[in-house]
C-alpha cells in the first residue's frame, strides 16, 4: 500500500439510505481497508510511514479508484432506486387489488342480505298462502256441515233415514228367510245321510 496525504472536505461525503445493513457494513470495510495507512489528526489526514509526500502518479491512481468508487457507489443506488420503485409499484398495485376485493366482499354481502331478506319474505309468503289454503279447506268443511245438518233439511234427512232403515230391514228379513231355508236344507241332508 502507498502512503497518501488527502484532506477530504465534508461536502465530498456521500450519503446514502438504504435499509440493507449487509451494503453499508460491506461499505464501511471497503472505506477502512482503504484509508488503513492514514491517521486523523486535529489539522487533517496525515501519513503513517514512509516519505511524507505522495507522488503525482500515485495521487491520481487514487483520485481514478476514489471515482471508480463513487461510479460504482451511484450505479448501486440508482438500483436499489430502481427496485424501491419497483416495489412500490408492486405495493400500490397489491393495494389497489386489496380494495377491489373488499368492494367486492361488501358487494357480496349485501346480495347475501338482499337475498336472505327475499327467502324469509318468501317463506312467510309460502306460511301464509298454506294457513289461507287450510283456512278456505275448514270453510267449505263448514258450509257442507252447515248445508247437511241445517235445521230446513232436517225432516227431509230423517225421513231418508227412515227409508234406509226400512229397506235394511227388509233386507234383514230376505236374508234370514234365506238362512233358514239353507238351514233346513242342510238338517235335511244330514238327517238322509244318517238313515
């Protein structure tokens, strides 16, 4: 390494944000491996060994590495530029998406209650029209009620009543007539069969 006198204003300082502590710790390394044979004092850098004035040559071989640094420096902060706005893009459109499905979700919802509000409407509707069915049904069962045993066809319904029950009771007389001359038909053949 070649002993170099540098006095460095403040406004050659670069400052640089990031969030990347790797960059910066690798940063700082870099700086202190180069400036590693000069020592800070009151007035300024001075040299640690060897001949108290650097060469030209070797001076303007260090201003070149100095530049190159700064180049290499500022191409990586146009790029973590770059990927922060990338990013940013990619964040600004993740909340776009997130509000358009929230927009979406309450949209949903409000269907779902539109459409829940409709099933309980149709389902009174459908309780309704069923009670007013059994309701018309029990009415018409009353008015044939009324209609069959209403007090103006009482002696009418009596009178065929009595007509039912005369002709069941003929029909009783045939049919036991029947009887016992089946009766006596039988006590006859066996009476035979037994002589």
């Amino acid at each position: 390494m070649f002993p170099i006198f540098l006095r460095l204003p403040p406004s050659s300082l670069c400052v640089l944000k990031t969030d990347t502590a790797e960059f910066l710790t690798s940063y700082h390394v870099t700086r202190a491996n180069r400036y590693s044979g000069l020592k800070m004092f009151q007035n300024g850098w001075q040299f640690v060994g060897g001949n108290s004035e650097p060469k030209m040559e070797e001076l303007l071989e260090k201003i070149k590495e100095m530049q190159l640094g700064k180049k290499v420096l500022e191409e990586d902060l146009k790029e973590a530029q770059l990927l922060r706005k990338s990013l940013q893009k990619e964040l600004d459109t993740l909340h776009a998406e997130q509000y358009q499905m929230e927009e979406i979700q309450k949209e949903r919802e409000e269907s779902y209650r539109v459409l829940q509000f409709k099933c309980d409407e149709l389902e009174c509707e459908a309780k309704r029209m069923k009670f007013e069915n059994q309701l018309q049904q029990l009415i018409e069962q009353h008015k044939n009620l009324y209609s069959v045993y209403s007090p103006d066809r009482l002696p009418s319904e009596i009178e065929s009543l009595e007509n039912a029950r005369s002709q069941l009771l003929k029909a009783e007389q045939v049919k036991l007539a029947q009887l016992n001359r089946l009766a006596e038909g039988i006590n006859q053949t066996l009476s035979d069969t037994k002589a």
